[in-house]
DNA sequence: GCAATATGCTTGCATATGCAATTATTTTGC
DNA sequence: GCAAAATAATTGCATATGCAAGCATATTGC
C-alpha cells in the first residue's frame, strides 16, 4: 500500500515516539528531569569542549534558540548547568554543565541504558545490532547541513 | 563509551527528531496542518472502520485524551473530520475523516514519502530496506501492550 | 435493581515551544 | 574606519500538551 521508505519512515516516528514515551515518566519521577533535559546534558558531554551556545544546542536538538534560552533556565537556577563566557565575542554565552548536573546526566544514562535494552529485549544477534546503528547513522543529516 | 543499544535508541531519537522537524516545516507550509494532525489522520484510514474514538486515538499516538480532544476541534471546524456517534454507548465519539480529510492525507502523504525518499538518499539495497523494516517492528511494543 | 466503580470525554491550570521582533555585539564591504 | 549586514540571545504572543478534576454514561457486585 505504500512504497518502503515511507513504511520505514512511519515506523521510525512510531518507535521513537513509543520509546520517548516511555522514557518521559521515569525520567521526571525518577530524576526530575524531562527527555529533553537530559538530551540537552549529554549534547553538552558530548561536545568538544564539554559546552555549547544556546545557539549550538538549538541545531543540535532541533529546536528553537528561544526554546533553549527557556529551557536552560531553570537548569541554571537548580544549579544543573552553568555559563561560561566568551572572552572574545560578548554575544556568547555558552552553557556548561555542573559537577551536580554531571551526576544526574550519569543516573539519567543509568535509567535510558535499562529502558534502550527493553527495545532490544527479544534475542537480537551482535549482527543486527551493529547493522542497525550504521543504517541509522546513515539516516542523520550530512554534518555539513549540521554546520551550516 | 556507551552500550550498543545505548547507542542505537540514541541514533533513533536523533534521526525521528530530525526527520520529524524536517517535515513540520514542509506540513505547514504547504499543506497547513502539523506533523500530528498528519498522524492522526493516517491511523484513522489504517483503522479497521475508518475510525477511531478520542482514548484509542490518544493511545496509538502516544499523547493524552485532553490533547486529542484539542487536537480534534479544530479539525473538526476546519472540516477534515467529523464525528460519529455509537449507539449502543453514548460516551463514545468516533472520530472520522471527512472526503476533504482524506484528500487532504493523500496529499499529505505525497509530501510525506518525498522526504522519506532523502533519509534513504544514498543508494540503499533493496535487503537492507526490508531489514530496516523488520528490526523497526520488532522495536515496536506489543499490540497486546497497546490493547490494554 | 442499585450503589459503587469504571470508562470516555472535556476543561482549568501549568508548562513547553515556535515565530517574529528587539537588543547587543561582531563581521563585512567599501 | 564606518555604515550595513550578520549573529547570539532574549522576550511577547500564540499554540500545543499533560495532569488532575469534573461530568455523563456504562458496567459490576451484591
């Protein structure tokens, strides 16, 4: 009834909505943080530098400057995350992540691990797993675009 | 540095939210309705009646009932669905698509399998297309899990 | 048959998010 | 070197969404 690609296409958006579903309520019960908050921590782990414009992080996670200006707010006022200017462009500010905020983004790691291996719970072999994360690195948009 | 299926749900959530935010623009613009007005749309055509009540809605798309009860009226204004009534159970509403609605997802979808087409760009093989496929339902949860 | 419980839907309130406009700063073109 | 354009961040306003409470209707237990 429909060519591959959208099939695939539907059942990617379908899995990752279940999957982000489920992590939605253990993260905010268990850690107080929303999936949001916690992909914006390990954006900034992953980084370079260990930290990231509001800019920077608003490509990254495809949303909007002002909704990471909202975002790491109330991050700063619970001491999850700091700022760190730039000594050559006053514009920047960029957002670093605190010893606390360390810690709750290796619990909340702790939690999304245990949740990924319930996607993964019927007997998949070392094979389909490594296939699987190459196809989908192949779907993320060229890092160029990302620059851009 | 992270467990393979650490890794693979991470990859999953970074390419639904790339391809999903490529989409809202396109959706908008073109088509004037969002990515979940899309989706709604769809499980009622894929529904064995054509039609769905707000709380299975709600379930399938993994939102709560007072979203597509939200979700719902303005659509209902704008005349892609209507409602229809069970006459064994009068707190059921079903949500059905009218003849614009469904002109309105064929179109949609148009749109939808384009931008498909991108995230598989790069000369994909038939195989791996259908092992993409397979490995996203078996990441599905259980229709038994759905039904409850 | 009726009270207690469950179910479907809606609504009040709080939070989350995007877009466009605004401000502050930097970069570019000449 | 300076005006124009670009960039980073913020804020006002509108929309989107979840949770809990409320209402109407069904179902259950006795």
């Amino acid at each position: 009834m429909m060519d591959i690609h959208t099939t695939n296409a539907l059942r990617l958006l379908q899995v990752a909505d279940e999957f982000r579903a489920s992590l939605a309520g253990e993260f905010s019960s268990v850690h107080g943080i929303s999936v949001n908050e916690f992909l914006l921590m390990l954006h900034l782990k992953q980084a370079t530098a260990h930290r990231l414009s509001r800019v920077d992080l608003a490509k990254r996670m495809h949303v909007s400057a002002s909704t990471i200006t909202r975002m790491v707010a109330p991050m700063e006022k619970i001491g999850l995350v700091g700022r760190d200017v730039d000594a050559r462009d006053a514009r920047l500010v960029f957002v670093v992540a605190t010893p606390a905020g360390q810690e709750k983004l290796s619990d909340a790691l702790a939690t999304f691990a245990k949740r990924a291996g319930y996607l993964f719970a019927d007997r998949w072999e070392e094979d389909e797993l490594g296939q699987l994360s190459q196809m989908l690195h192949r779907m993320t948009a060229r890092k160029a675009d990302m620059l851009a």
